[in-house]
C-alpha cells in the first residue's frame, strides 16, 4: 500500500476469522524502539504485507491483530533486533509521514506503535512479576498467577493557546529540533482537573497567570501513549520567564509575524491556525 492515498480504517481486536497471522493481502506494522519498517521504492515509501517477510527476514513471532485499512488486515509487531536490513527496507520515523502520507494512514501507524510500546512493557505482571496473557473479551493483559489487569496506557496531557491582546504565546522547548515555536503543553499529575494543569504548566515554564480556559478539542499523540487536550486561555498576570528547565525562549506573536511553526496534522498547528484564523468558531466548554 503507498503512503499518500485516502484510506479508511475501522480499528478491531479480534482478527477475522481463521487469520490469527497475516495473509498475503495483510499489512504488517513493525517496529523497532518507535522506528517503523517501510519498503523503499525509487518514488515513495510503502508499507510491507505478509509477502514481503521470509526466511531473511521472518515475520516476528508477538504479531497481532488491530484493524482494517481499506478492507485489508493490519498486524503489528515489535522487535529489538539491529540486525542490518535488506536494501529494499528501511527504518524510518513514524514522524517522517507527516507530509507524505494521508493522515489516516499516520494515526494507524501511530495507534500501532501504541500498542506495541504496550505489548512490549506489559509482558510480565507489574505487581507479582508473573507472566501476562492476552485476555479473550477485549484488549488488554491479565497475569494468570494473580489477577492483575492492564488495559492499553494512555498519559492525559494538555496543550494550550494563550491569547493576549491579538497575539498568542509561543514557545521553543528545549527537545524542539531546529527554531519551531509552538503552544505550551504539559502532562496532567494525580489529582488535577484538566483547568488545573493549565494553569499550574503555563505557570511553571513561563511564569504567566492565565484566565476563562475553554476546551478546544482532543488529538491522540502515540509518541508512544500520549492524549492531547487542546485548551485556549487568556493572559491574566505576569511577565515571561522560561524556566530554562524544559523552555529555551518564549514570547507573543501576531498573525503576521509568526515564527517556524508545527507542521498541519498536530493539535498544536490547529490551535494556532485557528488564531490566525481570527480566533472564532466553535470553542466547546465542555459539560462535566
């Protein structure tokens, strides 16, 4: 299957059928610490089916099922070998499909690369140190020794556009490769509201008070487990200071003078489109 065509998919945790292991129509997901194993062609990147796995490269044992892209069986996989590849195959990014592919096809590979960061952390029971299996009802692991249950992770974090007098605050975190700016983001702790990490985030990493904090939508982030709840705030108090901790440089941008932003797919690139947008449409404050 090329990258860059419209596809559907209709996720699932059952396989069809009599096909505990991919076919030859099957599309296998594999990856290597995050790294995704495509087949290289002298245009394009394509993603490899049950055929393109042999005695040189045998298909890894731990595969599973986890839904249809366009009608065709998806598996995915883990390794840890570095063993060399042959010329025809490549690790790569998930990231690199940003621009080349549909976003469709992006969020199955993400949603694949979740769950294998998840298979692969949860082999073995985190209480009694058991070994886990896969439980027959619905997605998840149960060590047979003890009982314990776990269920795909997901760390709840939020991301923020701060508006003040027709410009929004920008920052360059310090993992950022290159001069990009985006919109504060930060993980949510034990026991706070979503409103809550907001305020203590921008407050922690640029010393800035914010007020009337509205939802604004949810993006999946599988690098490897993280859920994006996009916000939007207006400045209440305080002059920036980046903490210099995880912050590099922050300041307030116009529309017309935006610095190197994040690329279209992201929750952070919609929350400043829509700035540049006029900041209107339709901001949800959600029902608790």
């Amino acid at each position: 299957m090329w990258i860059g065509t419209a596809m559907t998919f209709n996720p699932g945790f059952k396989p069809p059928a009599g096909q505990n292991s991919p076919n030859s129509g099957s599309l296998c997901f594999v990856f290597n610490k995050s790294k995704l194993l495509i087949k290289k062609s002298a245009t394009d990147y394509e993603l490899p089916d049950r055929e393109d796995f042999n005695d040189a490269l045998p298909l890894p044992d731990r595969h599973f099922f986890f839904g249809e892209l366009d009608g065709r069986s998806c598996y995915a996989a883990g390794v840890a070998s570095d063993d060399v590849l042959p010329e025809s195959l490549a690790w790569i990014d998930p990231r690199m499909m940003f621009s080349s592919s549909s976003e469709e096809l992006f969020w199955t590979a993400g949603r694949a690369n979740q769950l294998v960061d998840w298979e692969m952390s949860h082999r073995f029971c985190g209480r009694c140190g058991g070994v886990t299996e896969d439980k027959t009802d619905e997605r998840a692991k149960i060590c047979p020794r003890c009982g314990l249950v776990n269920f795909p992770r997901l760390s709840p974090a939020v991301i923020t556009a701060v508006l003040k007098d027709d410009r929004i605050l920008l920052a360059r975190n310090k993992s950022f490769k290159g001069s990009m700016f985006s919109v504060l983001a930060g993980f949510v702790e034990p026991g706070e509201t979503l409103e809550d990490c907001v305020e203590r985030e921008i407050r922690e990493e640029v010393a800035v008070t914010v007020k009337n904090i509205r939802y604004f939508g949810s993006q999946p982030w599988p690098f490897p487990n993280s859920l994006m709840m996009g916000f939007v705030a207006e400045y209440a108090d305080g002059e920036i200071t980046v903490d210099d901790v995880e912050i590099a440089e922050a300041a307030w941008f116009s529309r017309d003078d935006l610095p190197a932003i994040p690329p279209p797919i992201s929750i952070a690139r919609r929350l400043i489109d829509w700035f540049v947008g006029g900041a209107e449409g339709n901001i949800v404050q959600p029902e608790w």
